[in-house]
C-alpha cells in the first residue's frame, strides 16, 4: 500500500487551507485545521493510521464547517490512511468514494487530480480484498475453523461428571462394605462355624464390595473419556460439534476431524 501514500505535508496543507478569508472565524478555523492536520501527520508518520484516518475526518468537518472549498481533500488522506488498516477495507472505499464525488470540482488542481485517478484504482484494490460474501452486504466468508478453535463442548463434561459420580458411588460402597467386614470380623474372628444370619451378611457385604470395586472402576475409566472428549471436542456457533484429533508422523501433522 506504500505507492498510494502520495500525501506531501506542504501541498495537502496549501490545498486545503488555500482561498481567501472572508471573517475571522474562517481565520479561527484555519487554524484549528492546521492543528489537526499536523496531528494527523504525525499519526501517519508514526504508521498509527486509524488515528490518522479518525483525525482527517475530523480536519474534513472543521474545513466543512468553515465552508472551505477544497475540504474533501481531506477525505482522500483518510480514506488513503484507513485502508492501511485491516479489516477496514469497506469503510476505507467509502471514503474515497466521498472524495470522488465531492471533489469533481476540483479536478483543475493538479494535485487532485492525481488523487482521483489513484483513488480509483486504491478503491479496486480495497473491493479485492473484501470477502465476496461482505460485497454482498451478507455475513464474510467464514475460513475453515483451525484445529483448537471454537467453544468447548458441554458432552465431555457431562460424560466426566457422570463418570465421577459412579467413582463416588463405588468408594462410598466400599466404604460400607468396610465397616460391614469389620463388625462381621468382631462377631466371629476366625469365620469359622459362625451363625447362617452372619453368613449371610458375610456374602452380602462381598457383593457389596465387588460392587463397589466395579462402580468406581468403571467410573474412572468413564471419567477419563469425558475428560479426552473435553479436550477434543469444539462446539461451533451453529451448535454442531467436531472431532479434532492432532498429531505428527515421520515429521508431518496429521489431523482427524469430524462433525455431528
């Protein structure tokens, strides 16, 4: 963009603030317009250009207000400096569009006529640059969504949380199975010809214990899955989900993606 930077601080100050001075507020307003001309310049010259751009426009109403004829000059420094931009290449063209129309009457300045003819083919450039779904006033063309991108998925999380209840489930059974062997232990140590009702709760806390082992083993492994799914799984504004696996082999990247 650095061959339509034409914009020579003494010619842009002499063809704005040219004409004679009819009052001594336009005299006021001249030199507010060389304040922020110079603050504009210093933003470009510092490569701040949405400054810049935010200060030609206001040099443009100052010069407008005081009814100066060559103010839309001031148009095609802002809209030159906003299309350094990115992102802003739709305002930028607006803007040049403004200078175009606005300065037809004063195409026998050498200088404007320069910048017509340059605005023209910067306003070109700026459309190529726009996606082709923003031309059109519609959404931008959204790019293929990178692999780590996009909100977490609650599925992971609600598989982990169903996992980590069946952990606690086990541990609290085992935990009764405990206190149930120990009071069993208490009534008959050696387990030997002890009552039938005390046998029977002997089977019934072994059930309870295998139960217990099976609930919170099951529930670690289901844990882990929702956990991994957590971390691999994305939810995009349309509210599908997709799969992102990465890795590398024999030095390249290899990517697993899949959506529901």
């Amino acid at each position: 963009m650095n061959h339509v930077r034409t914009i020579i601080g003494g010619a842009l100050c002499a063809l704005v603030l040219a004409g004679p001075a009819r009052v001594v507020a336009q005299e006021d307003a001249r030199d507010r317009a060389r304040r922020i001309l110079a603050e504009a310049q210093a933003h470009e010259g510092e490569e701040r250009y949405a400054l810049a751009a935010q200060s030609y426009l206001e040099l443009y109403d100052a010069l407008h207000q005081a009814q100066m004829p060559r103010a839309p000059v001031a148009l095609w420094s802002a809209g030159n400096a906003l299309a350094q931009v990115p992102g802003h290449e739709r305002e930028a063209a607006e803007i040049l569009r403004r200078f175009l129309g606005e300065s037809a009457t004063l195409v026998a300045d050498e200088h404007v006529r320069d910048w017509r003819s340059t605005a023209v083919g910067l306003i070109d450039e700026l459309e190529a640059r726009v996606p082709t779904a923003a031309r059109d006033g519609g959404p931008a063309e959204e790019s293929a969504e990178p692999p780590g991108e996009g909100s977490f998925s609650l599925i992971g999380p609600m598989i982990m949380g169903g996992g980590g209840a069946l952990v606690l489930a086990g541990v609290i059974m085992g935990a009764i199975a405990l206190a149930q062997d120990a009071d069993q232990v208490s009534r008959c140590p050696d387990r030997m010809n002890c009552p039938d009702s005390l046998m029977a709760d002997v089977e019934q806390t072994r059930t309870l214990a295998m139960v217990g082992d099976a609930f919170w083993i099951a529930g670690a492994v289901i844990a882990a899955a929702g956990l991994t799914l957590t971390l691999l799984l994305r939810e995009a504004a349309d509210g599908s989900v997709s799969l992102v696996l990465g890795g590398t082999v024999d030095g390249g990247s290899v990517r697993v993606r899949g959506a529901f």
